[in-house]
C-alpha cells in the first residue's frame, strides 16, 4: 500500500507539472519575452514570484514557457525513438534467426557509442532548432527500447497462446499487433518512461552547453545556461528555479518507472 | 481416418521418433500414452504440420488419402484451421492475457467457421450453459478465470466448431483430480454426441482406461504397443507396458 501511495504522490507531481507548463499561455503573469530593462535582477517579490533576469524577463513565466519547450522535445523524440524501437526490435525478435544476429550486432555497434557525442557531433553540422534536436534525440534514443521489445517478442512468441494463434492459421500481422506488442506493453511502458527521463536530460545538457536549443525560444537547459553569469552576481533565482524543475521532473519519471517495474504488476510473468 | 506410417523425426542428428505405426479410427477416441519426452508431443505436431524448420521427417501420415508431410504449408494451414482442433496442457496458458474471452472465444470457434458474431453470441450461450459457465465470461481476463473454467472454455470452443479430430495434448494435467475427470467426461460428451475423432495425448493410465477406446503405448521415440484399451489392459506384451499398468494406484 505504501508504494501505491507514493506512485500516486509522484504521477500527481508529474501531472501538475506537465499541467502548469501546457497552460503556460493562461498561467504565467507575464510573456516570457516581455523585457523590461528598469527591473533587472529583482529577486523574488510579490510582483515577480520568482525574480527576473538580466533582461527584465519575469523567471517564472520563463520558466512554465520552457517547460513546455523541454517537454514537448522529450515526449517528441520519446515518440520518435518508441517508433523506431518497436519496429527494429519487433523484426529482430519474432524474425529471429539471421536477420535477428545482424540486426543485433548492430545495434550493439551503436550503443557502444555515446548518445551525446553523436548528438553534439550532427547539431554541430546541423545547427538544428528546437524540432531538429527533437530529431536528433529521437533518433538516437531508441536502442534500449529496440532490445527490449526484442527479448520481451521472443519470450512471447514460444508462450502457448501465439502458437495456438499461428495453428489457426491467425494473420501474422493480428499476432504480432494482438499478442506479441499488446502483451509487451508493461515492460515498453517502462522502459519509454526512463527514456523520457533520459531526453529531457539529454536536452538540458546540450541547452546548457548552448548547443540545443537557439537562445531565443526559453526552455530549462537554455535558463540555466544564462544563469551560470547571472550566478556570479549573486542572482541565484535564476538558476535555482529551473534546476529544480528538472530535478523534480526527471525524479518523478523515475520513480514512477521505478513503481512499474515491479514484476507484480504484469499479467503475464514467467 | 489418420493412419501414421513408419513416421520417423531427426532434429540435429538426434533422433526424435523412430518408426511409429499407429492409426487414429474415425468416431473414437484414441489415446497416445508415454512418458515425458517419448516423442508423444513431437509426433503431434507433424501430424499438423507444425515440426520446427530444422526437423528431418520421413514416412507417411495419411489423412483422408493424402499424405499430410507432402501437403504444401497453405493445405495444411486450411487443414488446421477447418478441420482439426487442439487444445493443450495448460488453458492459461492458450489464452492471450491481455484480450477479453468473448472476443478470443470468438476466434478461436466463430471465426474459424465463418459465423458472424451475432450467430456466436447465441450459439456460444448454450455451449457456455451446457457446459456450466456463466455467460459472464466473456467479459472477464482469462487471468480472473480458474484453470479448469479456462479449460472448459477451450472445449467449448470445440463444442462450436465441431472438428473432425480434437487433439488434446495432455488436457488434464494442469487440473485437479475433480476437474479432471469432469473434463474427460466432456470429452466422452463430446465423442458420443458430435461423434467427434479425438487424439487424446496423456501419461495417465486412468484416464486412458476411463475415455479412451484406442490406444497407442510410446516409449523414447517408438511406439512399443498398440491395441483396443481392452485387450491392452488385459493382456499387454511389451514389458514397459506391463509396468505402467503395474505402477497404476
């Protein structure tokens, strides 16, 4: 019962969240580009509940507005890298055999390398906007997901009830949409869950690096790379903030994955 | 109606079965019996058509004057699909988890003879009745069913399609003594009523002696004995025959 309470307690944290930040338009105060050079580095106050920046900007609308921004990167390219996870690693598995080697060792290949370094690497080249880090994220994030579908297909496709499916002569498509990835769905459901975690990271980091997202748009990783001067002055609201959104966002992902995993949960568990 | 002849299976060099003779008569109920691993569960899925790709096979399985192991794979997917029906050992097992019964029971008996839903919902209703289910169970999780409701919801399903041969690999061995032999009496419902062909596979002499009429004694890889349950039981000859009936409670 404890752990179900505290699921419950992150998935509301998570959800006022992603509430605040997808309403930002309605919520915030102030336009996040709205600059007002008579008011700069005002801490926290009853007109600004979180202060202002060097450029007058009021944090806190900043702050939902760039929320959005980093949510919808990570859920994009959580979509993107889930897409493409699936579809590799549905192939490699209920094909086997063959294919399934090659397709392995590949995937292997990659993920020797590290996500980030092809990523900094490609929006060097790139110079990519918020939609090509999207892309780029996307893209290079779906190589857990592919094994894991992957081992989850070949546990399921020597369970009784496919090949009772496969005797009466059920389409390979139905068996592979109904019993193979419906039945795969807890430990996907997982597995997206951390990556969402990981993309979110993985565009703060680059934001903060001033490689990700253009300097215009807010988002969490671009607040805080402006905030590393803002810090030296004494102006610690400006970094505090979005730091402790990421961390409360990415904490709660986690955490709910975390409740997930637990084997208990699954219908299917041998 | 399905005669085996000199059926012998080789996966990687290693011999499955060897030579197995035995013939399967229309309208009565035919049991294989042999330990684990003699073979029994190997011999049934050539019979469908069904060995893993690396599987050497050679011999004849006739049924209904053509050889089953010559058949191309769509002849044998219609053969499998139309006319024979296979119910394993474990009904939890059969059933996706995560899909409501009444729409699986619906493939696995409406579907495969082409009836549109409306038609299963009535028929399914009575077999459901006959059988002692409650209607209810098309709405639940095969999950939220006990294994032996699970199981009769399979021989419903065969109850509906009426197949020319139900082959039951080992039916009752996930049940308990109760529901065991209710299921068998099903089967027996199921022989007489639909005159329905029935390969029963099993470890288990009393099941043999309470259903079955023919029987096939394997043992690694060969069949040892054939013969009527009768003669069998009261005059085996093979001495792995005589100890299976000696170590019977």
């Amino acid at each position: 019962m404890k752990s179900r309470k505290a699921l419950l307690f992150w998935c509301s944290l998570l959800g006022l969240i992603v509430f605040l930040t997808v309403f930002s338009n309605m919520l915030a105060p102030f336009s996040p580009n709205e600059m007002n050079m008579d008011d700069v580095y005002s801490a926290p106050s009853s007109d600004h509940w979180l202060g202002t920046d060097h450029l007058g900007r009021d944090v806190l609308s900043r702050l939902l507005e760039g929320g959005k921004v980093t949510l919808a990167v990570a859920s994009g390219s959580v979509i993107l890298s889930l897409i493409i996870g699936i579809v590799y690693g549905g192939i490699s598995g209920y094909f086997g055999g063959l294919t399934d080697t090659v397709m392995m060792r590949l995937l292997e290949a990659l993920i020797t390398i590290p996500a980030l370094i092809i990523i900094l690497s490609f929006q060097a080249i790139i110079q990519g906007g918020m939609w090509g880090m999207t892309l780029l994220i996307g893209l290079t994030g779906w190589l857990v997901t592919a094994r894991i579908v992957r081992s989850e297909f070949i546990r399921l496709k020597e369970e009784e009830f496919v090949k009772m499916a496969n005797m009466f002569g059920t389409p390979v498509w139905k068996i592979l949409w109904g019993h193979l990835l419906q039945n795969s769905i807890p430990a996907i459901f997982v597995v997206t869950l951390f990556n969402f975690a990981g993309a979110i990271f993985m565009e703060v980091s680059l934001s903060f690096l001033g490689i990700g997202i253009p300097p215009a748009i807010p988002s969490w990783g671009n607040m805080l790379y402006y905030a590393q001067n803002d810090i030296l002055i004494g102006a610690w609201w400006i970094a505090l903030f979005p730091g402790i959104m990421i961390f409360l966002t990415i904490l709660s992902i986690n955490f709910i994955g975390e409740a997930w995993k637990n084997p208990k949960r699954r219908r299917v568990n041998d | 109606m399905i005669e085996v002849r000199d059926l012998t299976i080789n996966i990687e060099g290693k011999h499955i079965t060897q030579h197995v003779d035995f013939t399967i008569p229309r309208g009565r109920i035919t049991s294989l019996i042999g330990e684990s691993g003699s073979g029994k569960s190997m011999t049934v899925s050539a019979l469908l058509g069904m060995l893993p790709v690396d599987a050497k096979v050679s011999g004849y399985v006739m049924y209904e004057g053509r050889n089953v192991l010559d058949a191309s794979d769509q002849e044998m997917e219609s053969v499998r699909k139309q006319d024979v029906f296979t119910i394993f050992q474990d009904a939890s097992n059969s059933f996706n988890p995560s899909v409501k019964m009444g729409r699986q029971l619906y493939a696995f008996s409406g579907e495969r003879v082409g009836d549109t839903i409306d038609v299963f919902n009535e028929k399914m209703k009575l077999i459901l009745d006959q059988l002692g289910l409650a209607w209810d169970v098309v709405e639940q999780y095969p999950f939220q069913l006990s294994g032996g409701m699970l199981q009769r919801c399979m021989i419903a399903c065969a109850f509906y399609v009426e197949p020319a041969l139900l082959i039951a690999d080992e039916p009752t061995s996930a049940l308990d003594m109760v529901l065991q032999k209710e299921f068998i009496q099903l089967l027996i419902r199921l022989n007489e009523e639909r005159n329905t062909t029935i390969l029963l596979i099993t470890h288990d002499l009393d099941i043999v002696a309470e259903a079955a009429h023919e029987m096939a004694v394997m043992q690694q890889g060969t069949i040892v004995e054939t013969g009527t349950v009768e003669t069998v039981f009261s005059n085996p000859h093979h001495a792995y025959t005589k100890r299976l009936l000696e170590s019977r409670f």
